[in-house]
C-alpha cells in the first residue's frame, strides 16, 4: 500500500496553500482509491483461488473415503468367501474322516 504524502508547500506560494492545488490532490486520492481497489481485486482473487482449491482437496478427499469403502467392502465379501471355502472343505475333511473311523461294516 502506498505511504502517506504530506502537503508541501513550495516557494512563491502563500502560506495557507498547499502545493498543486485541489485538482492535483484529489487526483492523488483517486490514484490511492485505484491502487487500494486494485489491492482488494488481488487479495480477492487469491481467496477464490484458495477457495477452489479447498473445495477440490475435499472432494478427492470424499472420493477417496468412498472408494475407500468400496475396496472395504470387495475385501470383506472376499474373507466371507474365504470363510465358506474353508468351512466346505473342513466339512469334506470331517466326512472323509468319519468314513476312515467307521467300523467295516
């Protein structure tokens, strides 16, 4: 931001008057007002950037809670159908046994 410039006053002027009069000093006050205007363009500028990118973080971040869960869930059907192989062969390991344990008959 721009620093503050003191009124001067130059030689030949009477003391109660400023240097470059009121059109000049307004014109530095609009050039203050564009520079302060151009300032907040940019910081607003910069806040939407931040913004977007917050919301793209958050949604690869849900995206990925989801798939997450998807790959969870593929991982759990799979152990259950580990689970019932398992249990199918014990249960033929069982049979095969009791067939060997039986009395001839």
């Amino acid at each position: 931001m721009s620093e503050q410039r003191p009124v001067e006053r130059t030689p030949g002027t009477p003391a109660g008057r400023a240097s470059g009069g009121i059109p000049e000093q307004l014109d530095r006050v609009f050039h203050e007002i564009r520079t302060l205007r151009n300032d907040v363009d940019m910081l607003a500028e910069i806040v939407r950037r931040h913004d977007s990118s917050f919301d793209r973080l958050e949604e690869r971040f849900e995206t990925g809670r989801q798939a997450l869960r998807s790959e969870m869930r593929e991982i759990r059907s799979e152990l259950r159908a580990m689970h019932r192989q398992q249990q199918r062969t014990a249960a033929r390991v069982r049979a095969l046994e009791d067939q060997e344990n039986r009395p001839p008959a």
